[in-house]
C-alpha cells in the first residue's frame, strides 16, 4: 500500500513537471490577476513555478542500476511437470510474472493466479506441503508429479506436488492453471 502511494506521488509529480514547462513555453503565463480594472496595474504572476522531482526510494527503483534497464521480475518459476496424462501438459515450462512472459502454456492465467492468491493470507501457504501429522483423506490422485522451484514475490520458492492423497490433491487444484487442470 505505501509503495503504490508513494509511486502514484512520483507519477503525480512527473504528470505536474512535464505541464509546467509546456505552459511557460508557449508565452502565456496563467495569471490570477485581473486584467482589466483598477487593479490590472498590478505585476502579471509569473509562469508555474518548476517542481522539483524528488528521488526515488530504493524499494521504488526495482533494483535495476540504470533507467533503461527493464526491473526484475518478481516472479520467475520453473515448473516441471510429469506423467500428467494430459497431452502437452508435461514438461519443463519457465513463468515469469511482472512483466508475464516464459514458455509456460497458460502463462498469463497463471500470473492471474499467483497474483489473486498471494494478495490473501492463503498466499503464504501456497507452496508449503501440509505439516507433517495432518489427517488427509486416502484418495489416489493419480501418478501426477510437480516440481517448482524459482522466486514468487520475492521469496525462494523448491517444492514438490503430487496427487497421493487428498491433500496434495487440494494442493494440486489450489495451485491451477500454473499446474495443469487434472480434475
């Protein structure tokens, strides 16, 4: 939240730097001061003053050193699937969100994804197996095997996902379409 006000502050200011020049540029200051009456003796103001830009905080910068650098994305996974039984569903598929790119068949369905979860409190459970001792049903999903492993929203990311029971079926679900749908 803080970073999304101070960067709409940055592009505010950006939005007035960029107005100001154009307008004393064109010869006709905007002026408060009447200009017929008594009072039209008085000084024309001046033209809109410059506004300084101040500079960006660190976290605003996305880390790359230059301007014409593209940042980092926060977000690059590797996904390897197998033995899925869906054609053209296993594999090694790279994902990249932010910006979405990647060899990964449904790559922006499965930015959409990781985004709408990682914005709840589900988000930081989304990758981690269930404790060791959970109840889970004795339903067999299938042969199905997942591995990911890379970086989402920042964070180090090197798990596992079958179908074995009920909860690495639900696991599984959770986590379509950057898995494949196999329900």
């Amino acid at each position: 939240m803080l970073r999304r006000l101070a960067l709409t502050a940055v592009v505010t200011l950006t939005a007035v730097s960029a107005i100001a020049p154009a307008a004393s540029a064109s010869g006709q200051a905007p002026s408060a001061l009447p200009t017929s009456g008594p009072l039209s003796a008085a000084q024309p103001a001046p033209g809109p003053l410059p506004v300084p830009l101040p500079a960006l905080p660190s976290f605003l910068k996305g880390g790359g050193s230059g301007g014409s650098e593209k940042p980092a994305a926060r977000t690059r996974l590797t996904v390897t699937v197998e033995r899925s039984g869906v054609a053209g569903a296993d594999g090694t598929f790279e994902l990249t969100c932010g910006p979405t790119g990647g060899t990964h068949p449904e790559r922006q369905a499965a930015c959409d994804r990781l985004a709408e979860v990682g914005a709840t409190r589900a988000g930081r459970d989304l990758f981690r197996a269930a404790p060791e001792g959970t109840m889970c049903t004795m339903i067999y999903g299938g042969d199905a095997y997942a591995r990911i492993v890379g970086t989402w929203e920042g964070r180090s990311v090197d798990t596992t996902v079958t179908r074995g029971d009920g909860c690495e079926i639900a696991r599984w679900n959770n986590l379509v379409p950057v898995l494949p749908d196999l329900r």
